[in-house]
C-alpha cells in the first residue's frame, strides 16, 4: 500500500486533481506548513492547503531531485523557480496502515523563497475562501 501512497501523490504533484487527494488523504489528516504556526487538521482543511500549493509550486518548473522512503513516510526534495527566486524544500510524508497520508510537513529555503511563497499562498486561499 505504501508504495501506491507514494505512487499517487507523484501522480497529483504531475496532474494535481482534487479527486487524488480525496483518495489518499486520512479523514484526520495534519498539515505542517512552514510559513503557519499552528498545524491545520482535518482532510477538508489539508486538502485546501495542498491544492493552493499545487497551484502556487507549479508557476515555475517543479520537480522532486531527491527522494527518501521508509515503511510508513517518505521525504521528498523539491525544487522550482517563481519570480526568478529559486525555491528548494522538502515534502514529508507520513501514512497510516491503510497507506492513507495522516501527516504532511514542508519545510522551505531560503528565507527569500520562505517570504514570496508565504505571500502567494495567503493569496492563493483567500480566492478559494
């Protein structure tokens, strides 16, 4: 199952489709983002989160360079450009026995890369509200 947990998020990060998520987010899901203190829980919540960052990440040329997988999880290294900034971070992944995604942590670099996805996500929920 893991593998195809794996397999799936690949898959929404080349076609980000809603549909995808739902399938592989767990109803208690947590996302971790690096520009909001508290943890966002709830698939409805997480959900939104990931497609505003499919949508903000894939203004520029994205792409895992690295990747990083035990049993359960999986970390992930991505790159892109946005604004003639490059954007490195990873994605860490954690699923559950059902391969459903329980916790979604990003972590981002460097601080100019921090600052304008910060910016570009704040936009980017405020038009899905």
């Amino acid at each position: 199952m893991a593998n195809n947990t794996l397999q799936r998020w690949h898959d929404f990060a080349n076609d980000p489709q809603p549909e995808i998520l739902a399938e592989i987010l767990d109803k208690e899901a947590v996302f971790y983002s690096p520009v909001v203190h508290t943890p966002q829980q709830g698939k409805a919540l997480v959900s939104a989160y990931l497609n505003a960052a499919a949508a903000v990440f894939m203004q520029g040329p994205f792409r895992y360079c690295g990747q990083w997988q035990s049993a359960n999880g999986a970390v992930l290294e991505f790159e892109t450009e946005i604004d003639g900034i490059t954007v490195n971070g990873v994605d860490i992944l954690q699923w559950n026995e059902q391969g459903l995604i329980t916790h979604f942590k990003v972590m981002l670099r460097p601080l100019k890369a921090v600052n304008l996805i910060h910016k570009l996500m704040q936009d980017m929920l405020a038009a899905q509200a």
